[in-house]
C-alpha cells in the first residue's frame, strides 16, 4: 500500500500540514506525526517512523464511522473473542469487499465501506457463534 501524502484538504481545499500530532490530542501519541488541515481539523496519522500516512484523510464523522469499523472488525481476529487470524481476518473482509487485499485497509474505507465492515464483522461472528 502506497499512500499519497496528502497536500490539499480534500474536504475545504485548505493546505494539510505534516506536523506533531499534539496539534490535535495536546500531546504526542503513538508516532507523534500526522498530516492536518488546520482550517477544518481532518487529519491522518503516520506509520511508525515514516511520513507515510496510515489511510486518507478524515473528518470528525469518518473517523467515528472508521473506529466503530475496526471495533467489530477487530473482534474477528483479536481476543477475547478471536475467530481466526488476523491474516485469515483481512482475507475475508477483501473477498466480501470486492477489493484487493492491499487495498482492505479501514483506514481508507468511506462511511458506505465502514458500514459494510461493520455488517460483515457482525455476519461472520454470528456464523462462528460468538454473541454480539
């Protein structure tokens, strides 16, 4: 997966800044390093020791739509209520998604994909008879 660095905010068409990520949380977290759009505050944080971002940029609504994703997409392959591997997990979710699995990365995904993540993670526990 090669993610463009973002330059232009795709949401107001201001500049995206690389910066400390203690612009958004009051102090660094994890890398420390993210992209932000300091005009509407959508940002994308950076893989460990790179400035690669970790997805595309997102406002306040995509974010909560990308955690609730990963929260039941998670359970799949994480404990306490593990179903398979995380491999296995990814494997999955990119043939019910249609995509590529380099591309099967929630933080790409929109709000319609973020809802399908969470549709799909809920099918695959209740087929594996994990109670959700």
């Amino acid at each position: 997966m090669n993610m463009e660095k973002p330059t232009i905010c795709r949401y107001c068409g201001s500049p995206v800044v690389y910066t400390s990520n203690a612009e958004i949380y009051g102090k660094e977290y994890g890398t420390g390093k993210c992209y932000l759009c300091r005009n509407c505050r959508a940002f994308v944080g950076v893989h460990p020791g790179t400035d690669t971002p970790l997805g595309t940029l997102a406002n306040a609504e995509l974010r909560e739509w990308r955690k609730e994703a990963h929260f039941w997409f998670d359970r799949i392959w994480k404990k306490p209520t593990r179903i398979t591997t995380r491999y296995n997990a990814y494997g999955y979710l990119a043939r019910k998604m249609g995509l590529p699995r380099e591309e099967t990365h929630i933080g790409m995904f929109e709000i319609e994909q973020c809802k399908k993540v969470i549709e799909f993670s809920k099918e695959k526990m209740q087929r594996s008879g994990v109670t959700i």
